[in-house]
C-alpha cells in the first residue's frame, strides 16, 4: 500500500474500541445480506472501490507515533477487500462452519483496511454478502450507510458528476464526537455537574451492587463468536407496533423491557435468582452534519432494573420509557463520552489497566449488549426500503452480528427490513451451547410477541424522540 499523510484522528470510543482489541477483545461488526440471483465479482468489487473512495476512512491503516493513533488514508487500494467463494467448491463444506471461520478471521488494522466482504455463493440462485467491519472505524448505523453506497455504485445510481461530501474529520485536529457532546451544555441546567454524577455513577454506584450474571452452560476462555438468528415477519410486527402505540411508547421500549425479562426468566428457569439486572443499550448520537460520514458515533445508556420493577410488565415498560426520555433531555449519553475521551488521553499502558479494572467491578459483566439499528434503508413517504436489488438480484433479507467483549456474555442485533424484523444473538461457544442460545432466542421472540403494555398509557404526552436507535 502507499505511504500517504492525510491523517484521520480517531475519537474517544474509537480509541475506547482500540483498548479492548489491544487487550485481545476482538469488536467486530458483521452485516449478512441474503441474496437471490446472481452477482458480478469484477462490478462488486469495482463498486467497493468507488466507495472506498468515496468514504475515506474505508481506505485508511493504523499509524502509531509518541503514544499517538492515527488512521492513514490510502491511495493505493492495494488487494481486493472482496473474497469470492463458492460451497459447491469446498470439499466437506458447511455453511455455518463456514460462517464462523470467516467471522473469526483476525482483522489487523495496521496491515489491513478495517472492513472486508465476503460473496458466499451457496447454489446457482442464492448467495450470502458478508460485511465485515472493525467498531472503530464504523458503528452499525454507519456501516449500513457504507453498505447501501456499494449497492448505488453497483446499480450505477450515483450521478457521473457526483461529489461525494468531504469527510470533515480530514479538516478537524481535535475529537470531533467530544466536541459535539460539549455543544450541547447550553441545552441542559447544569450540564457539567450532570456529566461529572454520571461519569461517577457509571464508574463507581452502577457496580454496587454487581448486576447479576446472565447463566450460561459453558465456562471457556475462547474469543470466537458465532450468531444465531430469527425473524418477526410483517403482520406480527404490525401487531407489536399498535400494541406500542396503544400504551404510547415505541417498539423500541418493549424490545428493551422484554430483554431484562428474559434475563430474569432465563436465571429462574436454570436455578439462579436475579437482583439487579443491567442492559448495555447501544444509543446513537450521530450530529446532523455527521449523519452521511462513515464513522463511530456511538455511546450506550445502561439503565438498572430490580426484581419488582420486573416482576410488572407495565411498570418496567414505563420506568425504562421514563429512564430513556430523562437520558435524551438531560444529554446522559454523553457522559461515557466525556469518561472515554479523558480516559483515552492518558498513555495507552493506563487505560489499558483501567479497562482490567472495570471489568473485574463487573459494572456490567456479563449483561446483555442491545443493539436496534431501526429500520434498514428506509423510504420517505413508503414503508418499503429504499434498496431491495443489487443488480438483477433481489435483496431478501438483512441481519447482524454485534460484538461480544468480555464484559457482555451476549450480544443482541434487532433491525427490520421490508417490514420484517430481524433479531440475531452473538454469543460465544465457548460460553454458550448452540442449543441453549436458541433456547434463549425463542424464549426472546415469545416474550416481545406477548409482552403486556397495560391499559394506561405510559407517555400521556408528546416527548422528545428517544436517542435509541
């Protein structure tokens, strides 16, 4: 690859994601698009490159100099990012072995771009398009941007004279994701000392007492991941979304509230009782003019629940909608920012430590990561998505597979697509059995399904949108 000096500087949770991997945490995202019908390699891969260009960090390598990171961009794009491979040419071939070797495949930043893709071709009319991104250059969100630019440039839907907009983070020194969180202090009475309880609740109360463990059925050392996935089709989501109309919260409350459900369920049902149970909730603060830069523009809430606020449906519902309008109006997502950019400040060694330390409080050990991406590519004005052909092949369906780091057992990926929702589990083997995550899965899907909103509305009046996504 070619040496080039143009700099991107990576912000706090960029750095925050760089600790863990430096620590043997591997925080990968994977996007699996199902695919009908026949895809060119040679026009893919053209069309990778173009938005390669297009989004320069998609092109960049890790540079180190006095305890400093920064992403590099290429000019030369060097190898192919794309791999082509066909089941009916790999002798003894699986499909979901397959699946797990490539999702385990190591990613080095400092040789490497941060994303690959994988065409798996399974039989003549169907394949699987594998999106493989590392979380410090892209979260979910933003990677899925980058994945429907690939398909316009392989559409040829982008105009011949199109300028793609500049990557401000090319123009900027300083962190930009910090210097957002900072813009906001006009709008909430007593921001920083907000910012400062938070920070300390995050690091020091939120692990007194130690949220309970999710039960798992294996107890191996192993980094490796794997997923297992189901869908809600369209007319049980429809009936989802007026059941969360109706008690005037979004589908994305009953999500959360069904998971701490399960949690406690789950504890229940293998002989373990469950006091306080915690959630790391993915919250998407991505600023308007950041909205079309591939990046991480992340952070997480993580709100705690007890055993009666679980023990009614309504009442759980209500305090985790209460919880998440407080969060959005008061700006509380931004207070892991605030932590991880100080924290990414001192030498590497430190917060490297300080990272060991979290874990061993167990904060939030061993809880589940929730992630909801939202609706996938949508339309104004449509319910159908925006993208549902590549080519002359038909999109059918889009999952993910979030990160599971050591301080998460579990990771939950929710998304719909063409008015299907999608809901994926990554977990480790080495923790959990095949079996006993498909068991917790169909445990999920039947608590969401029949989750029971009460006869009182818990938002009696319009609110803030929530910064879930």
């Amino acid at each position: 690859m070619k040496a080039s000096r143009r700099l991107i500087p990576l912000n706090c949770m960029d750095r925050t994601v760089l600790a863990f991997q430096e620590v043997n945490e591997p925080f990968i995202i994977h996007a699996f698009l199902y695919i009908e019908g026949e895809i060119d390699p040679s026009r893919l891969n053209q069309a990778i490159r173009s938005a390669q260009m297009a989004h320069p960090v998609m092109r960049t390598i890790l540079r180190g100099k006095y305890l400093r990171i920064d992403r590099e961009v290429q000019d030369d794009l060097g190898n192919s990012v794309l791999t082509v491979q066909s089941l009916a040419q790999i002798p003894d071939s699986d499909y979901d072995r397959h699946l797990f070797e490539w999702m385990n495949k190591p990613l080095d930043l400092r040789k490497e771009f941060p994303f690959r893709v994988l065409l798996l071709r399974k039989n003549e009319t169907q394949s699987t398009l594998v999106f493989t991104f590392h979380h410090s250059a892209a979260d979910g969100i933003h990677a899925m941007f980058f994945i429907r630019k690939i398909i316009e440039y392989y559409n040829n839907e982008v105009p011949g004279d199109y300028k793609p907009p500049e990557d401000i983070r090319l123009s900027r020194k300083r962190d930009a994701l910090f210097e957002f969180a900072q813009s906001q202090r006009a709008r909430v009475k007593n921001y920083y000392w907000n910012v400062i309880y938070d920070v300390i609740y995050h690091i020091v109360l939120a692990a007194i007492p130690s949220p309970s463990r999710l039960y798992h059925d294996k107890s191996g050392r192993s980094r490796d991941t794997f997923f297992c996935n189901t869908t809600i089709g369209p007319e049980k989501l429809k009936q989802i979304e007026a059941k969360a109309t109706s008690a005037g919260v979004e589908v994305n409350d009953i999500l959360l509230a069904s998971c701490y459900r399960i949690v406690d369920k789950w504890n229940r049902m293998h002989g373990k009782a469950s006091n306080k149970v915690r959630a790391m909730v993915v919250v998407n603060i991505s600023p308007k003019e950041f909205r079309q830069v591939v990046s991480n523009q992340v952070t997480w809430l993580s709100p705690p629940t007890w055993p009666a606020d679980r023990a009614d449906q309504a009442r759980l519902l209500k305090k985790l909608r209460s919880y998440t309008l407080s969060a959005t109006m008061n700006r509380g997502a931004f207070s892991l920012v605030y932590f991880w950019y100080f924290l990414t400040r001192l030498p590497p060694v430190v917060y490297r430590q300080v990272f060991r330390i979290l874990v061993f409080l167990r904060t939030h050990a061993d809880c589940p990561d929730v992630t909801n991406i939202g609706v996938i590519w949508p339309k104004i004005g449509s319910e159908e998505p925006a993208v549902t052909h590549i080519g002359k092949a038909r999109i059918l369906n889009i999952t993910g597979a979030p990160p599971v780091v050591t301080p998460w057992t579990l990771a939950f990926a929710i998304s719909t697509y063409n008015r299907t929702m999608n809901i994926s589990f990554t977990y480790r083997p080495a923790m959990f059995s095949r079996e006993k995550v498909q068991e917790l899965l169909n445990l999920y899907v039947e608590e969401v399904m029949n989750y029971q909103v009460g006869s009182k509305r818990v938002v009696a009046e319009s609110s803030p949108a929530a910064l879930l996504s």
